[in-house]
C-alpha cells in the first residue's frame, strides 16, 4: 500500500509539473484566439494538456450562488481513476482538487463555499466581488497519458455602485478662486454619474462651469455657485449617492 501510494505521488507530481506550463500559457492567453476561446495547447512532454475550444462566460451577482459546470469523458466509456482539479486565474494553488478516497483540498479563500455537486462541476457559494476571473477545470486519468480540460469559464461578478472615494463633504472657498469637486465609485456593470445642485440635474458645461463625467470644475467663483452637489452613480443593480457642499465665501471689497 506505501508502494502505491509512492507511485502516485511521484505519478501526480509529473503531471502537474507537465502541465503547468500549459496552463500557464492558457491563462496569459498565449493559448487564446481573439474571442477568448480556448484553442489546443499540446507540449512534448509524457503528458500532453488538451484544451478544448468553446470557453464560456457566467454572469452572476455578488451574494448568489452558481455551477461551474465540468463534466467527465472516461476513455473508452469506461470508468478510470482520476484527479479533478480547479484553478482560478492568478491563484499558484489549485482552489479545489479531489482524488477518490482523499479529503477534497479547497483553498481558504473558498472555505465553506464550494463543492463538488456533478462529476466535475464545483458550486460556488455566497459569491464575493474578489470571485471575478478565468476558472479552469482538468481532469487527470491515472492511467492514461491524456489529460482533459473540459471547461475554461469566465465569472463576471456584478454588484451595486460603491463611493471609493470623493471630494471632502464640505469645501469652502473664496469668492474668485476656483474649485474642484469629484466622485469615484466601482461596480459592476460600470455604473454611470449624474450630477445635481441643489436638486437640479447639472447636465452640461456652462460659463464657468465644466463638468466631465465624475468631476466639476468650477473657475472664477461667485456666491451663487455655492450649494450642495451630488453625484449618483447607477448600475442596473442599484445606485449610491454622495454629497458635497460647496460654500462660497464673499468678503467686503
């Protein structure tokens, strides 16, 4: 029994020392057309990595669950002792590798929120922003010199506008200066700005007024362009807000 265990280890570690530079290859998209479909990638080596055509996009948003389908073709119809591994674009680690008989290795990053559900398909649960990116499900035959990689699966996670950051909530300058008021916010889809002053929509550059997407500039300030400004950033998840109030100072001449 230690016999086959060694034999294993020694026949595991060829494999994916083999493979890795293939995988590496399909994951910088050295081994991808121009529509990110998987093409075959064969290396001389004892151990050839086969990466079919067809690699799939899942839309999914933040807190769902979803499949990441991986299905088995046994040589010959027939049952054969394998290894099914997952790797995750930018991890060195597998995020999920099963052998029969041996406790599933799931990195800590998906602890507690993945499984295997069918042959080769994993479940992903409570999905996060950070779970966004190229999967790549393999199959490894112990007993075959073919190793199969069935599904190569981009998972676009969407979620809701989040504010990262802003101008200070309240800006005060003199009348004359100028002045700078921005908003930056992430999400997926990549959400739109609008703008408002107190309640009107500020659509257009006008006079003194420039406004560019997520910023205004204000040049040559006068009193009456104090107020309060608020971006809003939309996606067709949701919508988040931030305001800024700007105080214009007049000073007896």
């Amino acid at each position: 029994m230690v016999g086959f265990k060694l034999v294993w280890v020694v026949y595991l570690a060829q494999v994916l020392a083999t493979c890795q530079v293939c995988f590496a290859l399909v994951m910088t998209n050295n081994c991808t057309d121009t529509e990110d479909n998987v093409i075959p990638c064969n290396i001389s080596a004892p151990y050839a990595c086969i990466y079919e055509t067809g690699s799939v996009k899942k839309i999914v948003n933040e807190g769902s669950n979803e499949i990441l389908e991986c299905n088995i073709n046994y040589p010959g119809g027939k049952f054969v002792d394998n290894m099914i591994e997952w790797k995750k674009e930018g991890l060195e680690q597998a995020i999920f590798a099963q052998f029969e008989g041996f406790t599933p290795h799931v990195d800590a990053q998906y602890a507690g929120r993945i499984s295997l559900v069918e042959q080769a398909s994993i479940e992903i649960s409570s999905i996060r922003q950070s779970d966004a990116g190229w999967y790549m499900c393999k199959v490894i035959f112990l007993d075959s010199d073919k190793e199969e990689n069935r599904t190569k699966i981009y998972l676009q996670v969407n979620y809701p506008p989040r504010i990262t950051n802003s101008s200070t909530p309240t800006l005060i300058h003199k009348r004359g200066d100028s002045a700078s008021l921005f908003c930056e916010a992430s999400g997926m889809p990549t959400p739109t700005v609008s703008w408002t002053k107190n309640g009107e929509p500020l659509m257009d550059s006008v006079g003194r007024k420039t406004v560019d997407g997520n910023r205004i500039e204000i040049v040559d300030l006068h009193h009456e362009d104090g107020g309060v400004y608020v971006c809003t950033f939309t996606n067709s998840i949701s919508q988040v807000s931030q305001s800024i109030k700007l105080v214009v100072e007049v000073f007896p001449d």
